[in-house]
C-alpha cells in the first residue's frame, strides 16, 4: 500500500528501530512509547484491521513472535501486556493490522483515555 506508514517501514522508506524481522512479521519500537517497553509486531502483509486478518498461519507467527519479543525484552515473567485496536473506537490510526507489546510497567484493566 502506497500511502500506508508501516507499509513504509517494512519497506525500510522510512527510518525505524527494527528489533526483530522475518519473511512475514516484523517488530520495531513505537515512536511514541506508553510503557518502558513498547514494541509493535506487525505482519509484512497489508492487512487493514484484525477484523480483516483472516491467515490463521499468520496469526499464529505473529503471536509467536509477540512472545519472543517479551522474552528477549526480559518482560515475559513479570507480565506484560498485547493489545490490537480496531477501528475508530477501538483506537486505531494506523490502518496496517500491529499488536502493542507493552512492559515495564503495572498495567490495570481499565485504562481510560489510553
Ligand atoms: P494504533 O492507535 O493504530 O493502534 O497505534 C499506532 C501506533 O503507531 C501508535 O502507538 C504510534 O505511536 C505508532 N506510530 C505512529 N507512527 C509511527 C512511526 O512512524 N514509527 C513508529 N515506530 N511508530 C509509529
Ligand atoms: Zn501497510
């Protein structure tokens, strides 16, 4: 997708700390970080929203690679959390499907305005 911003960073048009890639997922830090760990996993695949994401092998690389992300930012025992926004209400501003990897920090389960 031409005009889509994680599209560009996969495509490494634009600058962005990669900490982790492969064939199909990759993970960079979130350029405005809500946790001491803030990482986002996102598919190669233009894929808009989780209600689109219809690869279950996908899905399941992108988990995987959530949980790696967690271990290798020595976050995986404490606790941390994976959140996906979807659509307007959900929170969502980047129309590339990406799930948060947040740690480092107490997180509860209501968190309005977040
Ligand atoms: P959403 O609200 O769509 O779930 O989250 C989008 C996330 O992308 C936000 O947390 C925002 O800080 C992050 N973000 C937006 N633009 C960029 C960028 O150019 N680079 C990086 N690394 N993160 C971005
Ligand atoms: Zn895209």
């Amino acid at each position: 997708m031409a005009d889509c911003i994680f599209c560009k960073i996969i495509n490494k048009e634009i600058p962005s700390e990669i900490v982790y890639e492969d064939e199909n997922v990759i993970a960079f830090k979130d350029i405005n970080p809500k946790a001491p760990v803030h990482i986002l996993v996102v598919p190669k695949k233009h894929i808009p929203t989780l209600n689109d994401f219809d690869d279950p092998d996908l899905m399941v690389k992108v988990m995987e690679t959530c949980k790696k992300i967690a271990k290798d930012f020595n976050v995986a025992e404490s606790g941390y959390r994976v959140l996906v926004n979807v659509n307007k209400e959900g929170g969502q501003v980047i129309y590339h499907v990406h799930f948060h990897v947040l740690g480092g920090r107490l997180f509860k389960f209501e968190q309005k305005g977040e």
